[in-house]
C-alpha cells in the first residue's frame, strides 16, 4: 500500500486549493465520516478519497483513494478532528427553478458560515423545499458551513442569486413573501395565518433585511421577547420561525 506522505505530491498540492474559494470552480472538500456517508448515500460523485491508513478498508470499494499521513489529512482539512478522512465532491450543478411552489427560505446577506450552515439545516428538518442565498451570503461550500449543514446540501436544492433576480422570481411564482425585522409595520410571527406556499426571509447578522426587501415584502414579521435582550442570534429566529411557519 503506497501512502502519500510529501505535502508537494500533486493530487495533495491541487486538492489543498480547494480550501480556498476561487479555486471551486468545479468541487469543493467534505471532511468527517458522516459528511462522507451522506455523499455516499445521496450518490454524490466523489473524485477523491484522501483516508488514514487505519481506516484504508472502509473505502476500499471506491476508486480514486489516497492514503495519507496524519499530517497530510490535517493539511486538507480547516478543523482539529477530520475523522480520519477528506473527500473531494463534485459540484452538482443547480440551475434556477422556473416554477416554484411550497416553503423556501431566502438568506439575505447572512456573512457567518455556521450561521448559514445552521440554518440550512434546520429547513431541511422541518422539510422545507428549498434554500436562497444572496449573492453576499458566506460561501455555503466553506468547510465550517459544511460542518454546520451536516449534509442537508444533499438533501434539498440550494440556489445563489441576487436579491433583485430572487424578488422578481418569487413574485412570478406568486409566493407570500414574509421578511423578518422589527418595525412599526411588522407583526408578530404567531399572527402569521397558516400557510403552504410561502418565503421566509431572515436578514444580515448586524444590518438586517434591505430596504429593497422590506419594500417588497408582503409581510414583516417579527419574534416578540419579553426579556431584555435586544436581539437574537439569527440561526435561532430561523429556528424558531422555521418551525412555526411549517
């Protein structure tokens, strides 16, 4: 069994840029046995494995595996504890609906990747169709957004676009578009009539929804809190409104 033990071995040098944005053009890495079980499972195309040697016979079905040193793997992945394996994944490429019809969520210029990654996950909990993010939005293929999402990338489409183009696409699908924030306008989400065909809107962690979409949104909602705190942390308002509005 050959093992990869040299930072400069090619596959290792192309591979480690993956960790960096601009060179995504095609895949990006997952690190863990469970992001990794879930590309399986969801038949993902996987290019390369990079594995310890220990856990060499756990993958030895697929093609295209690596075995490497510890210090390689901790080169290829951005935390502490890879698990034991990295695994190159090919994008799947994901165009924008034309027709939409059931519970989105749209992220506008959310910047914090576990926040991203949260929430993501959490509309895939509740059994939302599908996830909007602007195009300021933390990059959803950052290791950290990853680890957060815990595989719903697999599970539900994803789809980047400009607040405008979103706008524009919501209202040809004639989706009730309710956006959070706090002002004279907005009501409280439990006032919030049931609905099936709807986007959710949470905003920037500091800013908040644009005035672009608080001009256009059908109706603002807010979370009433009867403590003293200001605000809350945006992946739990998700939380909370996610659920409640399914």
């Amino acid at each position: 069994m050959n093992i990869i033990t040299s930072k400069a071995n090619n596959v290792v040098k192309n591979t480690k840029k993956l960790l960096q944005k601009k060179y995504r053009k095609d895949s990006y890495l997952i690190e863990g046995w469970h992001l990794f079980e879930e590309a399986v499972n969801t038949q993902a195309q996987i290019l390369h494995i990079f594995v310890l040697e220990e856990f060499a016979d756990r993958v030895s079905d697929f093609s295209q595996v690596h075995v490497v040193t510890a210090e390689i793997l901790a080169d290829l992945a951005d935390s502490k504890t890879p698990q034991g394996i990295v695994a190159e994944i090919a994008f799947e490429k994901q165009s924008a609906p034309s027709f939409l019809k059931g519970k989105y969520l749209f992220l506008e210029d959310i910047q914090d990747p576990g926040n991203v990654g949260t929430i993501i996950r959490t509309a895939d909990a509740a059994g939302y169709d599908g996830v909007f993010i602007s195009q300021y939005s933390a990059d959803i293929y950052n290791l950290k957004t990853l680890r957060s999402m815990q595989g719903s990338q697999f599970h539900l489409p994803i789809y980047r676009m400009k607040t405008s183009d979103f706008l524009k696409l919501a209202k040809q699908a004639q989706l009730l578009i309710l956006a959070t924030t706090l002002s004279k306008d907005s009501i409280d989400y439990r006032e919030v009539a049931p609905i099936s065909d709807f986007v959710l809107v949470m905003g920037n962690e500091g800013q908040g929804i644009s005035q672009q979409m608080m001009d256009e949104a059908d109706q603002l909602v807010h979370i009433s809190m009867k403590g003293q705190a200001e605000s809350l942390n945006v992946a739990v308002a998700a939380g909370i409104l996610i659920f409640s509005l399914s």
